[in-house]
C-alpha cells in the first residue's frame, strides 16, 4: 500500500527536457566549446544525471572543465525557466487528487534545488509539496538510490512504501534501486527491454497515475 508519493521533475511534472535539450548549443558558443557530434545520443544518455555523474558524462562528450559548462548552461537555465514551464497532463489533477488522499508528497530531482523550487513557484504547484530534494545534495545521483532514499526518508516512510514517480531510464533504475514501487510515465523516450524490467508499472500520464491510486492499483 503506497504511503507517499515521490517526484521527479523534469520530463515527469513539466515539459521541460525538451527545454533542457536547446540550452546545451549555446551554452557550448558561449565558451568556445565544440558542440556534440551526436547530440541525440548526449542528452538522451545524460537525462536524470547530477552532480559527479553528470560532471563524468558531460566531459565524455565535450572536452574543457565540465563544471565551468554546466554553470552556463543553469545560468541560460534560469533565464529560460523564470518565465515559467508548462505542467504536463494531469499533473494538477493527480496533486489534488493525492492531498484529497492525505499522502505526502515530495519532489527528488537532479535539477539543482533553486531551480526546482522556481519551477514549483511559477507553477502554482509549491503548496502541494512538503520538502524536495536535489541530486546535487546527495554523495551519489541517479541512478544510484541515495535521491530517493533520502526523499522517503523525509517523509519519514520506509522506501518499499513510498511510489516513485520517473520519465527517466536514470530515474527508473534509481528508483528500483531504493526499493520504492515504481511507476514509468515516459517524456522523450520509450522504455527499452532493460528498463520494463525495472518498473512496476508504465502509465501514459498522469491522469492515469491518479486514476490507479484512486481504484487502489498501486
């Protein structure tokens, strides 16, 4: 029985990887670096990565200090952002839907935790979350477990009763890690043989999360 929902957040609750995707080119001009023969294939690999791991995966592709370019890319970032990003589908729905039940919510994600937090802001969807933690607070990012662990860990909930809600191959092997139940919406990209094997379930939307929970599916 699910006791508390945990989010991530680009890709899952706002439109926003394929925001992510457009910032790396100019970010790259910007530093005279060069840009990503197969860009596909970089921000494909890379979604739901933070902290050492992102830093690893960003100087695989583009060569200089890895940092000194994830650093521009948040600054276009938050210009971008600031003025607001779509929620995906049904992410309203399934918020209110979840305080009608009483179960806490918290958001895990690999974004740093000003820009999750501008993002609840301008969204009109703070209110509904009691913490949110950042990949970049933890010693190992998705798809290590330690984001979720210590999100159902402030929610003061054993893991194995905690929902997991992912878009990303990253984020579902994360979440199967933490030993969290745990359900795929995809954003960008269509599970692969390895990834169904890990998630609990795969719905379309969020809509059809919410639809689950209510009929007592998850």
């Amino acid at each position: 029985m699910v006791k508390g929902v945990i989010f991530d957040m680009d890709g899952l609750m706002f439109d926003t990887e394929r925001l992510w995707d457009t910032l790396w080119e100019p970010a790259c001009k910007e530093l005279g670096r060069p840009v990503p023969q197969d860009m596909k294939a970089f921000t494909a690999s890379g979604r739901g990565l933070a902290g050492e791991n992102l830093c690893a995966h960003v100087a695989e592709y583009i060569p200089g200090d890895p940092q000194k370019l994830l650093n521009k890319v948040w600054q276009l970032a938050d210009i971008r952002f600031a003025q607001g990003v779509p929620c995906k589908k049904g992410l309203k729905e399934l918020l209110a839907t979840l305080e009608d039940m009483g179960l806490p919510r918290i958001v895990a994600s690999s974004s740093p935790r000003n820009m999750i937090e501008m993002n609840l802001q301008t969204s009109g969807t703070a209110r509904y979350f009691h913490d949110v933690v950042s990949g970049m607070e933890v010693e190992h990012s998705k798809p290590a477990p330690d984001t979720f662990l210590v999100a159902a860990k402030k929610l003061h909930l054993d893991p194995h009763v905690c929902l997991v809600l992912e878009d990303s191959f990253n984020g579902v092997r994360a979440g199967r890690a933490a030993g969290c139940v745990t359900v795929m919406v995809p954003d960008l990209m269509q599970p692969t043989e390895e990834i169904s094997k890990l998630y609990d379930r795969r719905c379309n939307d969020l809509l059809e999360v919410r639809d689950l929970l209510i009929e007592g599916k998850l």
